[in-house]
C-alpha cells in the first residue's frame, strides 16, 4: 500500500491508523503547491480531487477521503478495537463522531488556511470551533476517549484535526478533559512515530 500524504495535513490520520494497525505501507509527500509527488509524478492524474489523503492498494485501485479510509484500513485489517464489528452500536457510534468531526470541526478550520476568506469569516469560524469544542469537552468527562475508554478511528481523527488550533492561534488549554486527550493521544509511540515520519 500507498499512502500518499501532506505534512501537518489530514492525510495524518490514516497514516497514524496505518502504524496502529501494524500494516506495511509506503508514504508518499506530496507537494499540494505544486501538486507533485516526491517522484515528480502529477498528483492530478493520480487523484483528480488535488487533495490528500490518497490510498492506492496493492493492486493498483485507489482510496479517497481520510475517515473512509480509515474505515476501510480497519475492516481489512479486522480490528474491532479501532472500528467495533457491523450491526453494533458502538460501531455506529464511532462513525457518527467521524461524520460530526468530519462535517463540523474539520470544514471549519478550512477559512484559517484559504487566503480569500477575511478576518471576519475567521472570527465567526473562531466560536464556531470553540462552541464545539465546548461540548467535546464535555463528553470527554469522565471517559480516556470519545466513545469510552478504547481508542477508536475517531480518537486519532479528532487529535489530527484539533492539533490545528495551535497552527491558528486558537487557545484550548482551558479545557480540561479535551487538554488531557490530545496529551493522551499524542503520548502513544505509533502517534510519534507518524509524525516524526512526516517532518523527516
């Protein structure tokens, strides 16, 4: 497997799942500027969206989209602890974190990292993102992780997304519970490992 990946990009879930996963795979930079790949290749022709994260398989099929990957990376990989069995609850659980984080917290950095939009759409984006922020803190309470005390594919989507604030200036250490799960999160060596790997 491929995963083709952007530093600091939402590519670094998939690619944390990966490593938590134990799959072999091979990570590919891509410059998202000059949309090429560290082998000269033009991203367009391989993803014709120009947006990361981007898994090709073995047989040479392609994957889009970082939360479906994931999923997809889970089910082969038969790990209920990241992803609970189909017809469970708790599976529909985590997928309705990775919808409302996908939808609600992710689209909402976007104006903070698009020249065109202007300081007042940022302010507005601004407390959109605390709002949220202030009701997964609390959820957070008294649980490790969002669905309980196990890690799942929406632990490691919400730590990617979330370790943005700090790129925009966005201030969360006031919130207890959500501070003590991004340090959680971070703490775990397959967490390390992927990001070392993606400033190298």
């Amino acid at each position: 497997m491929k995963l083709f990946y952007s530093p600091n990009a939402c590519s670094l879930a998939p690619h944390i799942v990966l490593r938590e996963l134990g799959i072999p795979f091979e990570l590919v930079k891509v410059d998202l500027q000059q949309h090429l790949t560290t082998f000269g290749e033009d991203f367009y022709k391989l993803n014709s969206k120009g947006q990361v994260p981007l898994l090709q398989l073995d047989d040479g099929q392609f994957l889009t989209e970082g939360a479906i990957i994931s999923q997809f990376l889970v089910d082969q990989a038969k790990r209920d602890d990241l992803l609970p069995k189909i017809n469970t609850l708790s599976r529909y659980q985590v997928l309705a974190w990775m919808n409302f984080i996908a939808s609600e917290i992710h689209k909402a950095y976007s104006p903070f990292f698009h020249e065109s939009y202007g300081e007042q759409t940022k302010a507005v984006f601004t407390e959109i993102l605390n709002q949220h922020y202030v009701w997964i803190d609390q959820q957070l309470t008294g649980q490790l992780y969002l669905t309980g005390n196990n890690l799942s594919i929406a632990d490691i989507y919400l730590f990617v997304v979330t370790r943005w604030a700090g790129f925009i200036g966005l201030e969360l250490t006031h919130f207890k519970y959500l501070t003590s799960f991004m340090q959680r999160v971070a703490n775990r060596q397959t967490v390390q490992d992927a990001i070392m790997a993606e400033t190298e």
